[in-house]
C-alpha cells in the first residue's frame, strides 16, 4: 500500500484498485481508519485526538487526495502529499 503522508506518528496510505467511496488509511500505531475524503470514518477507529490531525490534514490536502484517488483507480503513481506541521 503507497504510503502518501506521515506526521505526529501518523502514516497515511491509499491502495491502487481500492473500492468506492474514495478514502484513504489513516493507521497509528495498532489503530486503522479507512477516511472518505469528506472526512468520515468508513471502517476502523483512531484515537480523538488523533482524528482531529488527520481531519485538519486532509481540509488542507483534499484537491491533492481526490488526484491521488483518481491516479490511484487508473493504476498510475500516485503523489505524496506534504505532512501537517
């Protein structure tokens, strides 16, 4: 799975051939969350405090994500996004 991000401990990743609706992994630590790019937990759990970095993350990347989920579903190389600082 490409690895697009990672910050605060926090690795995003986004697969090739991934089914509807678009989203992305958000994994930390032995916590997943599959994140639909408005922001909603489609599958899994993260820690509060945890998803509050990866919604303020993606408000700041979503243009860059819906690209990457496009790329993604055309089996082409997908682009890493820059960390939340």
């Amino acid at each position: 799975m490409p690895e697009i991000s990672r910050f605060f401990g926090i690795v995003i990743y986004m697969n090739w051939r991934e089914h509807p609706p678009a989203h992305f992994h958000a994994v930390y630590g032995e916590h997943e969350a599959l994140i639909t790019l408005d922001g909603k937990v489609y599958s899994g759990n993260l820690p509060a405090r945890v998803l509050s970095l990866v919604r303020e993350w993606l408000a700041l990347h979503r243009d860059e994500l819906a690209l990457d989920w496009k790329l993604a579903q055309e089996l082409k190389p997908i682009n890493p996004i820059d960390p939340l600082e």
